[in-house]
C-alpha cells in the first residue's frame, strides 16, 4: 500500500493530515517561507487532530536557514511547575504520577512560545495570518478523520468523564462518526485571543489567568509564575556522520541522541547486503535498539539538572565497543526493558522556494493528553509530566522547574552541507526505531522516501499493562522471519498490517537536482503537497 509520491521543484509540504497540508501550501503561495508555513502547519494540525496535539502541548522545530546555511534547533516542551514535587505526590498516598486528570497535567505548555519565537527570528508573513486557518477549521468545524474517530473510540471512557470533552464529540450520548462536522468554538476564542495578543496572551494575558484559575479550582499544582517565568529554548543541534551524510537531531531533553547511537553502530555492517524482509534485519535492529535505550534510560533528563555524556555516547569509539558486543553473539536476544512510554504524536516537514526547511513535531504525550479541558479555554493539557519518575536515584526525577525526558525528535539529512532529507514519526518508543527504518531505507538500500515510509516497520518496546517487552512486527512478513525471531528468543507479537501502534511518519528528500520528493503514511490522515 503505497500513496502518491509527489515530486516536485518549487515546495514540499508533508503533514498527517490533508487540511494542515493545504494549509501550509496556502501560506507558501501567499508569500511566506517555510518557517511561516510551519507555525500555520502547527496551529491547524492542533484543531484537526485534537487526539495528538494542541495549545495544551509541546513542540521542536529542526530548521535551516538557506540565507545563512545554518541548521538550529529551538526546544519548545514545557518545564514542571513550582510546586510539583515527588513529596507532594508521596503525601498524596500516591507512589507514581497519574497517568490523566489535573494531577498529570504539571508541565507549562510550550508550542504557542515555539511558534511566537520561531516566528520572530525566520517569520515573514504578518503573526494574525498564520492563525487564520486554525480559527477557521475551530469556528466552522471540519470532517472528523478515520484516524480521530479511532482514538475518540479508544478513549471513549476519557471523553465521557470530561464535561468539556463529551460536549464535544458525543452527540446525545453517542460519539461523533466519520465525517460528521467536529466544532470547536471555545478553541476557536481561544486561537483568536493568541492571533490578537502573541505568546503574552498565553503566558502572561487574560488566557493565561483563565487556565490558572480553572487549575487552581480543579485542584492542579500549575500557577500563574510558572506561565510568566516560561521561555523555550534556541539549542545547538546534535549531529553524527553515515557514511556520506550527517544526520540531525535535537539534543536532550529530546531522545534525538538515540538514533544517531544507533547509526554510529550500523557503520560498521554493510546494511545494503543484511535483506531487508530477513529475520537477520529485525534481530540486528532490535540488538541496535536495545544498546542505546539502556543508555538513554539511564541518562536521558533536562541537561540543566543533569550532566549526560553525550560526548562519550555519540563517539565512533564507544559505537564500535558496542557493535563489537553485538558481533560476539551475533544470533543472541540481549536483555533490556524500557519504560512503557506514550505514542501519540503529529510530524510534518517542509521546504520551500528558497531551500528553507523545517521538520518539526509536536504531542499532548497520550492520546488526548491528559483528558482534563481547563474550563471554557478548549485547550486539552498535555499529560508530558506524568513521565516523570518519583524515585531520587533517577535522572528523570521529578524536580521544580524541570524539562521531563522528552520522546519528541524531529531529524534533518544533509549532503555536502544542504539538506537532503527531513522526516519524523509519531511513535513514542517507535520515534528512533521507526526513524531507523527510513533513513536504511533510504541511505543504504536505496529506497524513495515513500517506500522507505512504507516498508514493515517493527516496535520494540514495552507496552502500558504488560510485563515484559515484545518486538511487535506488521504482519506483512514471510511467516519463516517470526519463526526464526522467535527460535532466537524474540517475544515476537505480529501487529495487523498498517496498524496506528507503529505510527505515522513524513518525510521529504531532496535530490541533486534540487527535486523534492514528499511522503505521507499511509497509516495515516495525511498528505504530500509539492510545485
């Protein structure tokens, strides 16, 4: 199951759903570059699909600027209020943070800071005309997708229990179909008093005490200091060399590091000579996988609270000492379990005229994030604060004013210093393993970017509610690669084919010849729209 492929010279737009694309292809063809389409982009993706992202969550940007051939990064996820303590939770007869509801709901919202500053440093286009759509799409509503409708039917326990979401997406007791028209008017105030006011609307104006006081009423540890004293962050990218290319990723919190890990030790095989469809592929990925997620587990956290050696992670030497543990028991399951991490996620890239490019990502953490709608603001919060663990011996404790161990990773490639390919994926645990599939994909079997989005992917991972980790594969293999998995020691668990749980990803490439080609999922809502 292949989409269309576009190919084209001008622009490039990839988003998961059809209406942010066209949306970002109107800004581009009204004068704006691609960092204007982007915040566009964010904004409708944010009203469209309401189940993975909104003002209530988080956002990265990976951008380069053609004019000045810099790559630059700006870390827009939101830091853990004042009061949120590992002994408030303790007192509260609780050993964990719940996973919804006010309580999970601690972190500052950063996407509108992201859009605000990105906006300010690349913005072309007027900040009201960005906006423009997404008030639209709230105020006069949109068809709901397959993909919402799938989520709204898996938290359909959450939906009735929230007054502002049942109103929503139930309808005399019953939940919203396909295609019925989804409004969303109190979004709609809401995007309108950012349009007018900027970021201040949000994290200093009448908006920002609106989501205070409802907080404070519903008992939530969030307070109008923490929304003051919010700012994202402009970072220095992380970047590792494959062969002829150099990948790049967001630095932590972000767990962009992870992949880079990961292809460091894929240098030392010939990935184009290993089949993809072979049980060989999926038991060297998953050795691969497991390596570098017991070093990000151990380390990954917000920089400012802890040193992590990133140094030490992302050199060729210790990428060697790790495929040399890999080579020595070449047909041996290692041992590792992760923690069960959310999924829910939106990606989109874009490259316009001039060779501006962004590839950017934006969550609520869990599907509808923490279920919790602070009054008449329409703004679901995100649940990202939840991840953070109680216990003090972790990096990822929770701690006052603290960036939690971030799932988020939008990547770029570059070829002789321009960009040559953007992608990302929705997928929590899946983001660096699916990220993994399309740049082999790619860069060593010579795939388009289509294709690559395309091939069976794989997860491996633990699940919420299960014991153990499995390596769930699409069920689109030849049935001798699960025996085989399973003869070496896999837990191996076959997923339906084009199932939600390996997520949705973007890409876009673009070739010698200046050409760009765009890849939407096809287990998504998405499109690719290029000129």
């Amino acid at each position: 199951m292949l989409n269309i492929m576009p190919r084209a010279e001008q622009a490039m737009i990839a988003t998961p759903h059809y209406l942010a694309s066209v949306v970002g292809s109107a800004i581009l063809q009204q004068g704006g570059n691609a960092f204007d389409a982007s915040i566009a982009i964010s904004a409708t993706l944010g009203v469209v699909y309401p189940h993975m992202t909104g003002l209530g969550g988080d956002a990265f940007f990976l951008m380069y600027d053609a004019t000045t051939g810099a790559y630059t990064g700006f870390n827009g996820s939101g830091k853990s209020a004042a009061k949120a303590t590992p002994d408030f939770y303790r007192e509260s007869g609780m050993d964990k943070i719940p996973q919804r509801g006010i309580l999970s709901a601690i972190t500052v919202p950063g996407m509108v800071d992201a859009w605000w500053q990105v906006w300010k440093k690349h913005g072309r286009l007027p900040w009201a005309k960005l906006l423009d759509a997404a008030i639209s799409y709230a105020e006069k509503g949109f068809p709901i997708s397959r993909n919402l409708l799938f989520w709204m039917r898996k938290d359909e326990p959450y939906i009735r229990a929230s007054a502002q979401l049942s109103a929503l997406y139930m309808c005399e007791g019953k939940l919203l179909k396909e295609g019925d028209r989804l409004i969303q008017p109190d979004l709609a105030r809401t995007l309108r008093l950012v349009q007018q006011e900027g970021r201040d609307a949000f994290y200093t104006g009448t908006l920002m005490q609106s989501i205070i006081d409802c907080v404070k009423q519903d008992g939530g540890l969030l307070e109008e200091e923490d929304f003051r004293s919010f700012s994202g962050e402009w970072v220095e990218l992380l970047s590792s060399t494959y062969r002829d290319y150099e990948i790049y990723q967001m630095p932590p919190n972000s767990q962009g590091f992870t992949a880079l890990m990961m292809m460091n030790m894929l240098e030392h095989i010939d990935m184009a000579a290993v089949p993809r469809a072979s049980a060989n592929f999926y038991h060297l990925m998953s050795e691969v996988i497991k390596k570098a997620f017991k070093d990000r587990d151990r380390y990954l956290t917000d920089p400012h609270f802890r040193d992590i050696p990133l140094e030490r992670l992302l050199s060729k030497s210790y990428a060697r000492e790790l495929w040399d543990d890999i080579k020595t028991n070449p047909m041996k399951v290692s041992e590792h379990l992760s923690p069960a991490i959310g999924q829910d996620t939106a990606y989109a890239a874009v490259v316009d005229e001039q060779g501006n490019s962004v590839s950017f990502i934006q969550s609520l953490y869990f599907d509808f994030g923490a279920a919790y709608v602070p009054g008449d603001t329409g703004i679901i919060m995100q649940n990202r604060g939840s991840f953070f663990s109680l216990d003090a011996q972790c990096a990822n404790v929770l701690e006052p004013g603290k960036r939690s161990f971030h799932t988020l990773m939008p990547a770029m490639v570059s070829k002789a210093g321009k960009p040559y390919m953007l992608f990302g994926t929705q997928g929590g645990e899946g983001q660096p393993q699916t990220q993994l599939s399309i740049l082999t994909g790619v860069l060593d079997y010579g795939l388009s970017i289509q294709e690559a989005i395309s091939l069976p992917r794989w997860v491996y991972g633990r699940t919420w509610g299960e014991d153990g980790d499995a390596l769930k594969l699409e069920h689109r293999l030849e049935p001798e690669v699960y025996t085989k998995l399973k003869q070496w020691g896999h837990r191996v668990e076959p997923v339906h084919a084009w199932d939600g749980i390996m997520g949705q990803a973007q890409g876009i490439v673009i070739d010698e010849q200046g050409f760009k080609s765009g890849a939407a999922d096809p287990r998504g809502d998405g499109l690719a729209i290029g000129w």
